[in-house]
C-alpha cells in the first residue's frame, strides 16, 4: 500500500493497522520512531514564519512530533473523529478536556458514578476554582433532565461507569445538553473504540486512558482527547502549554498497540460474557454487571449502543444474611476471594491481556468515602474483573477456586 489517494473508505481494523502511517524516505516496514526533543531549521527566516505560524512544521516535541502524530491520526481515524490529540496520561486527557473550556463561573454538569480520580479533579480542584459541579444520577432520565433545564458549559460522563456499568443514554443526554449548551464529553474507556462509538451516538467529544485497552499489556502510560477541530485546538494549545503531552516512545508502542486493538478485546469480550453468564449462575456471586447479560438493568440500551460488551465484569460476592454490606465481616469476605486467587493478577489497572481483579471500595474509590461509594452502588463485597487473554477455562478454575475460598 504505497499510495493510499485512490484507496476507497477503509473500514476500522484496516485503519488500525494503516492509519497514520507515513513513510520516511528509507521506506521502513514499521513507523518509525522520532526519539527528538526538536527540529532544525533551513534558515532564520523558516524558523521566524514557523513560530509566527506563518507556515505548518514541526517546531518541538512538546508541540507536536511524527511519531506522536502517527498515533493520533490512527486512533482519529478509528474514532471517526476530526481530531485527536494525545496526552502524557488518561487523567491529563480527563482534566485538559474539560480546563480547556472551563473557567471561573462554568458549569459542569457529570455522572454521579465516575472514575474516582475524575471526582477528585471536579471536587478539590474545579470546585476551588470557581466551577460549579452539579452531579446527576447516572441512569435516571429525569435527574438529567432537571439538571440541564439550566445551561451549563460542559457535561462529562462514563458509559458503561467504572466499576458498576452502569449503561447511560448518550444521544438522549447529547440532545439536552445541546439545549443547555454544553459540550458533551464521553469517557470511552469500558467500552473502547472497538464497543461504542460516542461521536455517532451524538457526543461533541470522547477521552481515552490509553494506558487501559489501547496498550492492552501493561507497558505505558498514555491519553488522547478526539472532537472537532475547533475543540481540539484548544485542547492542543493548552497542553502543549502546560507540559502534559505524549513522548514519541510512548506514542510508537501505541500506535502498534492499535493494530491488535480489535483482536485483543474481541477475544477479552468473549471470554467475559461466557465467564458473566458462568458466574450469574453461582450461588456465591450475588450479582453480576455486564452490559450485554439480559439480566443487565440497561440491557436493552446496551445492545442498542454497543457492539460489544466490553471486557470488564463487576461482581458481588454473596455475604451472609444480616452482615453489613460496607462493613468489615463483608470485607474480609471480598479479601479471601482476591488472595485465594491464583491466575488473575490484583491491580488496579484494566484492559490489560492479563486478566486483573480489583478490590474498588480500597482502592480505586477509596477516596470518595463510605457515602459516596454507597450511592454509586459499591460495598464491600464489589469485585472488578478485567478478562485478558488467558484461556477462559482456566481464568473459569481459577474464579472457582477463589469462590470456592469464601
């Protein structure tokens, strides 16, 4: 494929694997990696009308690098979005998507149930800063209805939430928020590119973790914010500010990473819905959340936004009649299943092609307090199952086994 101009529209995996890609005159195989912190210039003259941005080239690597664009180009292509730029981290995604057009006096309008670094950033950084968070329950369509009656300047939301998957109705909450006008952004994440495409569904924007399924084996750290052209802007010029951006080792392994994309969490959705379906019907699992289970409470909207479930399954472990929920007893019990077992490795990351289990009410969501968990939904006994790539048998042996523990 030397000369893509008369190519007709290619379709996502294709473009996961030839998206971006430009060649140097060496004609290497690979994309080549631009380990630079800078360019040079011809004259002084190029250098003057290339920082008075008379003309389009490279300048500095916090600005922009070819390795870093390669990325981006590729992930906007999958994306279907006009735009992408990529991030030192998922939380710099999260956190420039949103500064970029907030200031003293905005409003932002969020899900309840969030990542709880997200709910830190709203609530002891935005909050101090003279931004008003109005927050609504994540599933209930009136809430969203009554909290964007008034106009606000952004609206950020998870589908499916970490960790309970819970399933929101994204073309009804674009279309009030375009009446409240605000920009809606949509944390993808669960779902990846593969499962939901939020810019069909009526979202102005998506952010990435790219550190989650995007790497997908554990190795970096990395984000990506993808919108129009007007938004990203403003997102490029205040990250490339601010310091936040992608280096070009990181931007390489990501950029290959996106070509086994839809292999890898294919294969994990798989695997999670046939151990989802398996658990529901343990009698030590009290409740399991997977989008694409029937018995999922947005089932219905689920198959109607996402064509694949995802590769996480969140569980409750049974308790004993009568013990507390959120208390020590119903602890000890989630703690006998994680250390009994053997293959899933405990860590608080997800997307990874080893499969991970997570303890949120200690971890993850730790910080957002006994009350905050609870009216998320998440106890004690609340496990977060990421499904890699092992063989499903044994990921299902080794789930007995720890539930055999408790």
């Amino acid at each position: 494929m030397t000369d893509s101009s008369d190519c007709p529209p290619l379709r996502p995996d294709t473009l996961a694997v030839r998206g971006g890609l430009s060649r140097t005159a060496f004609d290497e195989m690979s994309e080549a990696m631009f380990i630079t912190q800078g360019y040079v210039y011809a004259t002084a003259a190029e250098a003057e009308a290339a920082f008075a941005g008379e003309i389009d080239r490279y300048q500095y690597s916090r600005y922009g690098n070819p390795t870093v664009t390669m990325f981006e180009q590729r992930l906007r292509a999958m994306e279907g979005a006009e735009d992408c730029f990529a991030t030192a981290t998922g939380m710099a995604a999260v956190f420039v998507s949103l500064a970029c057009i907030l200031r003293q006096g905005s409003r932002l309008v969020a899900s309840r149930a969030l990542f709880g670094s997200s709910l830190v950033v709203f609530n002891e950084y935005f909050a101090n800063w003279g931004i008003q968070v109005d927050y609504v329950d994540a599933t209930d369509p009136a809430d969203w209805e009554r909290a964007l009656a008034t106009p606000a300047d952004a609206v950020f939301i998870e589908s499916p939430t970490n960790p309970m998957q819970d399933v929101l109705d994204i073309p009804h909450i674009a279309a009030l928020s375009r009446k409240a006008g605000a920009l809606l952004i949509v944390d993808n994440v669960f779902a990846t590119p593969i499962g939901q495409k939020p810019l069909a569904l009526g979202a102005d924007a998506v952010v990435y973790s790219a550190t989650k399924h995007i790497d997908g084996q554990g190795r970096v750290l990395g984000g990506a914010v993808l919108g129009s052209h007007e938004y990203v802007e403003k997102v490029r010029t205040m990250v490339r500010t601010m310091g936040a951006t992608m280096t070009p080792f990181v931007a390489w392994v990501l950029g290959k990473s996106l070509e086994t994309l839809s292999v890898r969490v294919r294969a994990q959705a798989a695997s999670a819905m046939e151990l989802a379906t398996w658990m529901e019907a343990h009698p030590k699992v009290a409740v399991v959340r997977y989008p694409l289970l029937p018995s999922h409470p947005q089932y219905e909207l689920a198959a109607k936004q996402m064509t694949l479930g995802g590769t996480l399954v969140t569980i409750d472990l049974a308790i004993p009649e009568g013990v507390d929920p959120h208390g020590p007893e119903a602890k000890a019990v989630a703690f006998r299943f994680l250390d009994a077992l053997q293959i899933f490795d405990l860590a608080n990351n997800l997307g990874d092609a080893k499969s991970i289990a997570t303890h949120p009410a200690t971890t993850t969501h730790r910080r957002l307090g006994p009350a905050g968990r609870a009216a998320v939904g998440i106890s004690e006994p609340t496990i977060r199952l990421s499904i890699g790539l092992e063989d499903v048998e044994d990921l299902r042996e080794d789930l007995a086994r720890a539930l055999d523990a408790i």
